[in-house]
C-alpha cells in the first residue's frame, strides 16, 4: 500500500477544473448533498461519467479527493489501516479512508460492490449520525472532520445474487442515477474531450446507440462515452474513422464474430 500522509491534504486537491458536462440537475442536487454531507451513491454503466462528476465536484467544492478502486481481495485493513513493522519498530499507518476522514476529503470508494460484504460494513458508522471510524486494532475511534464525505459507485449492470449490496448499506445513502448523456450532449462531450468536429461526434454517437439497442441482445453493455472520446482522440490524431472504430469502439466490446459483424456493419453505415 503506499505511504499516506495525512498532515498534507494540498495533495489530494485538485487543482485544474476538470471538464464535466452536465446532463441535467446533478451538479445543483450534489451540491445540497454535499452541504448535509449525506453520502451519496453513483450508479450507473461504465464509462458514462460518474468518476468525472466526482472529480468535478471535489474541484468546485475545493475539497481533497481520496479515490480508492474496490476489488473483492479488499479487506477492511484497505480501508482504515495497519500496523506495519520496519526497523524502527511496529508503527501504524491509516488507510485511505481513515486519511479521508481525518482530513475531510471526500472519499470515493469506486464499484464498491466488488468489495465483500465484511469489507463494506466499515462504512457503516460513518454513514449514519454517529459519523465515526473506530480503528478496533488501534484502540483509537476518529471522529470524521465535518467536511468529510463518502461517495460509493455502482454498477447496476453487472450486480448478481452473490455480489450486491446490503439493504442496511445501500440505505445509508442518497442515489444519483447516472446514464450515457442525450445524443446532442454527448457529441458535444466528445468534440470537446477528443478535439474534434461536432459532426464526426454525432457520428460516432449513433454508433454507439446503434450498439446500446444491443444491450441485452448478445452485449452485456454498450458502446461507452469513454469508448467514443477513445475513437475521437483516434481519429484527431490522424487515425481513419473506421479503423479508429474498429479500435476503439467494437473490438473491445465483444469476443462473437457475429455481434462484431453487426456493429461494423454499423460503423459502415456513418463512414466509409
Ligand atoms: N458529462 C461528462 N462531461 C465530460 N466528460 C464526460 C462526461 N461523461 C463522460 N465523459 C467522458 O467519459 C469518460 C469516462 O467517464 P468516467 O471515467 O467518469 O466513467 P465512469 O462512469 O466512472 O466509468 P466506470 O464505472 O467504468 O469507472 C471521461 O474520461 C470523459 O472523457
Ligand atoms: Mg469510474
């Protein structure tokens, strides 16, 4: 794990506005989550924008971000912290959840559900108002900083029996649903993100409808927003559309030949 210094704050800060466009009223709602320090939960499919809004928000708030991606290997000692032993001796280090609380960043805990369930329950006290982390192996319980905040993503998408949330987990926060932005928006995004024309955006956005009709019908997901900046930045940087489609967009998206065919056959259609 590596070295957190909880004493210095200015480095989880973000210093430049990160470009988020808003896709309806996300950014005024989180503002007033933020301001009761209700935790909030994202959900929605990958690549749509989620990390982005939280690194956008962090930047417009002003306050640190601490970002720790999820896996099911995760324990709890991820999170709040150890004992390590070097060649002074036996010495505790927080983890990154407990630098967050300390120092009121907002820490954002992503795909959360990946993490187990004996993982996720650390939350708990700090999720409703007692606002509190005990760090059992420490003997110490830290009162969270009032700025703190913890945000969790989630993927609806790819939740099953074994690997989903507790109700008494998912009802310790608000819900900011989150989708792939409406056709106009999201060409913009990618003009702007890729640097290219609106027209070969819109392009590539219908493409990536086209794809997310098939969601369900031989795809698990469709084409994301992340995927298309992908193409874009491809083809800004002198890449032909459709090998920058084939490359960005289709092959990662699935191993059957014939899902392959079908969304060529679309990228056919929008460019020669
Ligand atoms: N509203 C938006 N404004 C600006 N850029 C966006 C927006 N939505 C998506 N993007 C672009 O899409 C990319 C992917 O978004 P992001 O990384 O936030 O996805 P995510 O929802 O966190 O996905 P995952 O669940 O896989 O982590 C961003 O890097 C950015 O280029
Ligand atoms: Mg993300």
């Amino acid at each position: 794990m590596s070295e957190v210094n909880a004493s210095n704050p200015i480095q989880y800060t973000i210093k430049n506005e990160p470009f988020y466009q808003p896709v309806g009223d996300e950014v005024e709602l989180y503002e007033s989550a933020y301001a009761t320090k209700m935790p909030v939960m994202l959900k929605g499919p990958t690549g749509c924008g989620k990390s982005r809004f939280v690194e956008y928000m962090a930047w417009k708030l002003g306050k640190p971000l601490i970002t720790v991606a999820c896996n099911e290997d995760m324990t709890a000692s991820d999170l709040v912290g150890r004992f390590l032993i070097d060649i002074n001796g036996t010495r505790w280090q927080d983890g990154p959840l407990t630098v967050a609380a300390r120092i009121g960043a907002i820490c954002y805990l992503d795909e959360v559900v990946e993490a187990r369930q004996d993982t996720t329950i650390v939350i708990h006290p700090l999720t409703d108002h007692r606002r509190v982390l005990p760090l059992d192996k420490k003997g110490e319980l830290v009162e969270a900083h009032p700025d703190f905040q913890l945000v969790i993503s989630y993927n609806p998408g790819y939740q099953s029996m074994m690997k989903d949330l507790k109700q008494s987990t998912k009802q310790r926060f608000g819900g900011f649903k989150f989708d792939y932005p409406k056709a106009e928006i999201e060409a913009e995004i990618i003009a702007k993100e890729a640097g290219i024309e609106l027209s070969i955006a819109e392009k590539l956005v219908q493409i990536a409808q086209r794809s997310r009709n098939l969601k369900g019908h031989g795809l698990d997901e469709g084409i994301s927003t992340r995927l298309l900046v992908y193409a874009g930045q491809l083809i800004a940087k002198g890449v032909p559309a459709k090998q920058a489609c084939r490359v960005a967009l289709v092959t990662p998206l699935t191993d059957d030949v014939d899902i392959w065919d079908t969304l060529m056959t679309a990228v056919d259609t929008f460019f020669e």
